[in-house]
C-alpha cells in the first residue's frame, strides 16, 4: 500500500470509528456504572470491569503505535485491540439504549485505536516524528469534528415514535 492511500484510509477509518458509537447500540467499551438492562452486580464490579478494558485498549494502543516493526508485538496489539473491543458488546446484551456518558467513553477509547493505528502507519513508512501537545489538541478536535453528524443524528434529530 503506499502512503497516500493508508493516509486515506486512515480518514476513512476514523470517519468510521467517530461516528459507529452513535448509529449503533452495541457496546464497544466498559462503563464504570451499572447500565439499565444489566442484572445486578457490586459497583466494584463494574468499575474493575472498566478498568481492565481500558487498560486492555492502553495496552493494545501502545504496542501498536510503539512496536509497529516487530511481528509477534503487532500481533499481540491486534489481537488485544480487537478482543478489548468485541468483548463488551458480547458481554453487555441487556442495554437497549446507551447513554450519551457511554457513547463519549466510546468516541473517546475509538479516538486512541485510531491513534496509535496512524502511529503504526507513520512508523511503517518513516521515522516517527516527535508531536507536541498542539498535534494532540488539533487531533483530538478534529476527530469531535467527524463525530458531529452522529451525535446530531442520535440526539438533536427528532426521530418518529415507534408503534409497540
């Protein structure tokens, strides 16, 4: 692949993850607080729960971004990222409908994948560059930019009551 199509992939596939939390109520991340729908549990339990998938995802991003020439690494942070991310919608069947807390934690787990993926690619083609805090800060608003459509489409949109 060369570098100009990975870097439009990689717009694509934020585009994608941006706006995925808010057209779908499927979980693809651990709240740290009992969802309506869940059976009941401790609220350790849910607070551990979240911990260790976003430890899980922490994990996943910095091998990916930081180990992106060493196959077994690369592996592992696949592997890890893409289980982080089945996983709660596996284990969290029960909720019919995400709050808007949940759908942010989302965006916000999604925004770090995305991340540590273009890290991946850079690191890949070239010697990564060094960013400072100004790099985050415009990525970071950049990528609430491609998740407005969503989030106007799930919450500022009137939408048709279904007939039960």
């Amino acid at each position: 692949m060369f570098p100009a199509s990975s870097i439009w992939l990689l717009i694509v596939l934020a585009l994608v993850t941006a706006l995925l939390p808010f057209f779908t109520e499927r979980a693809f991340a651990f709240v740290p607080w009992q969802q309506q729908g869940e059976p009941e549990r401790n609220g350790w339990f849910y607070f551990l729960r979240a911990l260790l998938g976003y430890v899980a995802v922490g994990a996943g991003c910095y091998l990916l971004s930081n180990y992106s020439h060493d196959t077994v690494l690369l592996s592992v942070a696949i592997i890890l990222l893409a289980a982080s991310l089945f996983v709660p919608g596996q284990l969290v069947k029960g909720v019919k409908f995400k709050t808007f807390t949940a759908r942010l934690i989302e965006v916000i787990v999604f925004f770090f994948v995305v991340g540590s993926i273009g890290f991946a690619v850079e690191a890949y083609y070239t010697n990564p560059f060094q960013q400072g805090w100004e790099f985050y800060a415009i990525s970071a608003c950049l990528y609430v930019v491609l998740a407005y459509p969503g989030f106007v489409y799930r919450h500022l949109m009137k939408h048709p009551k279904k007939r039960a």
